[in-house]
C-alpha cells in the first residue's frame, strides 16, 4: 500500500475529474493521501476533502510565495483547524527566494510564525524549500523545530543537508524529479539515507514523474517514485511501499 504525503487535490486541475483520478489511485493501491493547503481557498478545499473522503487527511499552512498576503487572523483560523482530527501537520510553510513576490524578510517572519503555530499545537512541519537551503536550515534550528519535526518535502538538496535535516527530526521526501535521468543529487539523498527517515509523494498536479514527465501529476503516480527508490536501494517495490507508509503514519500519528 503506497502513501502520497504531498497532493494538491485541492487544485483547479482536479475540478472536472477529481472521482476519476482518485479511483486511479485506489487501483493503485494508493492507501492514504495528504492533501495540501496554503491559503485560505486551498485549506478550505482541504478541509472539504477529508471530511468527505476516509483516506484523506490534510496539512495547512501559508506558502512562502504567499508570505506578503498572510495576516494575523489567517494564522489565528489556521491554529483552529489545526484541532480537526484528520489534521496532521501544519504548512507547507517555508521560504522560496526563486519568485519575488514576498520580500525575504516577509517570508521568514512568517515562516517563523507558523514553526511558532505547530509548536503549540503539537504538530510536525512541511517545508518548501526552493533556492533556499542555507536560510531554511537556520531558521528551523534557529526555532527549534526539532520539538515538532516534519518533512523536507520533495528533497532537492544534498546529502549533507538531507543529514542536518534528519538531525532535526526531519523525514526527506522524495517526488517526481527523483525518477528523472539528470537528478544525480536526488538519486544520491534517496539511495543513503537511513529507510526510516524516507518518505515519498507526488506533490501534484505538479512534478509529474517519468514517463509521464510535462502532463498532469496525480497520486497514482506515486508508484514511480516508489519503484525509482527501491531500483536505486536494491528493494523490491513492496518493501519501499510498506516501509515508507508505515514512516508516514508514524509522523502523522495515523493508526
């Protein structure tokens, strides 16, 4: 059974087609799916779709390229949903220096706050990091965000960040760009890192993985991500899917 900790369900690409594409992924044996939110639209769609389907649950946060939009009572709603039972990790939250959207010190200020927000309620992070590795890293060990722990989703970066990360109590996901021939850092990360720290998504609609590389992504998809894995570890398919879902419902406590 396979376990997508990253989907965006909760976007326009799905309006038309949502039952479709989630019965591809049951055919899958996709078994369970987070579904992301990282503004008010994209968490109020999330909360929908785990009051709605049994195997979904949600993570909601602020996205950094959003920072500058985010107000106080935005992070104040956030706080109380996050008492929803199948609410299980607060972001994505982070700093993305690839768009100029938000001011870098927005980004952060906000990005502190919301470490600050999962903190007091007691639950793990999921990080966006895009071109910005060095002021991510300090930020969580500057906050302390080892007391939560959480998710480098879809890992990029190198061995030796993956390693500070997980020193944090950080899981590193993996998504498409793994599958793809030119990814010789995700490749290296996903082939070293201890099999409990591992974790896959597809982080879709975006990031679709070979074959299908440049259409829409979906979590039936994350099968390839999980068959790159176990090629690159010398795993069979079955042991990456059972150990990376077994990681997954530990971090977000799912029995």
């Amino acid at each position: 059974m396979l376990f997508d900790t990253h989907a965006h369900l909760n976007a326009i690409q799905y309006e038309n087609d949502l039952q479709e594409v989630i019965e591809r992924a049951k055919k899958e044996s996709v078994e369970r799916i987070v579904i992301v939110g990282f503004d008010r639209p994209t968490i109020k769609k999330a909360i929908e779709l785990i009051d709605t389907y049994e195997f979904m649950y949600a993570a909601i946060g602020w996205h950094p390229v959003d920072a500058i939009d985010m107000k106080e009572e935005d992070l104040e709603w956030i706080k109380d949903l996050s008492s929803h039972p199948k609410v299980v990790a607060i972001g994505e939250m982070g700093l993305d220096y690839h768009w100029d959207k938000s001011p870098k010190d927005i980004q952060k200020e906000v990005f502190r706050k919301q470490i600050a927000l999962a903190k007091e309620v007691n639950l793990p992070i999921v990080i966006h990091n895009r071109d910005a590795t060095a002021d991510v890293v300090e930020i969580l060990q500057e906050e302390g965000a080892s007391e939560v722990g959480g998710i480098m989703h879809c890992f990029t970066g190198s061995l030796e960040v993956a390693k500070q990360c997980m020193e944090m109590n950080f899981y590193i996901s993996f998504g498409g760009p793994v599958t793809f021939k030119n990814a010789k850092k995700p490749k290296e990360v996903a082939s070293e890192i201890p099999l409990d720290r591992l974790l896959i998504e597809t982080d879709c609609p975006y990031l679709t993985p070979h074959p299908f590389r440049g259409k829409r992504n979906e979590p039936s998809y994350v099968k390839y991500v999980a068959e790159q894995i176990a090629e690159l570890r010398g795993m069979t398919f079955e042991e990456v899917a059972a150990k990376t879902s077994d990681n997954a419902k530990k971090l977000f406590a799912i029995s």
